[in-house]
C-alpha cells in the first residue's frame, strides 16, 4: 500500500498546526516511523497499523 500521501498530509499538518517543517524519508516494507528529536514517538512496523488522525498531533501536543 502506497502511504506516501498519508505520509505528506501528516507532514503538512504538522507544519501547518506547530510552523516546523517535517522531513518524509523514502523507505520500504511498509515502515513508517515518527521520530522528535531523536526519540521514535510511533511505529508503524511495531503496532502494525498506520496513526489514527490527529494520533501524532496528540503526541505533539503532550495530549496523549
């Protein structure tokens, strides 16, 4: 399944809700992971599920 558009729309959002721009970096096997400053915060291959919406915002935000 091709999660790249997914992928960009968090992207944006993120930019769009804290001005910081997100860097997309090309993978395979279906991994999407989020990383703040070093620190993985979701995992695609670890939970077996791609974020909820709003699911990294939350995180972001201290909300969850």
């Amino acid at each position: 399944m091709n999660y790249e558009p997914r992928a960009a729309g968090l992207a944006d959002a993120i930019k769009q809700k804290f001005g910081t721009k997100s860097e997309l970096i090309a993978s395979g096997g279906g991994v999407f992971e989020v990383e703040v400053d070093g620190e993985l915060i979701f995992s695609k291959k670890e939970l077996d599920r791609f974020p909820e919406d709003d699911e990294i915002l939350d995180v972001l935000t201290g909300k969850s």
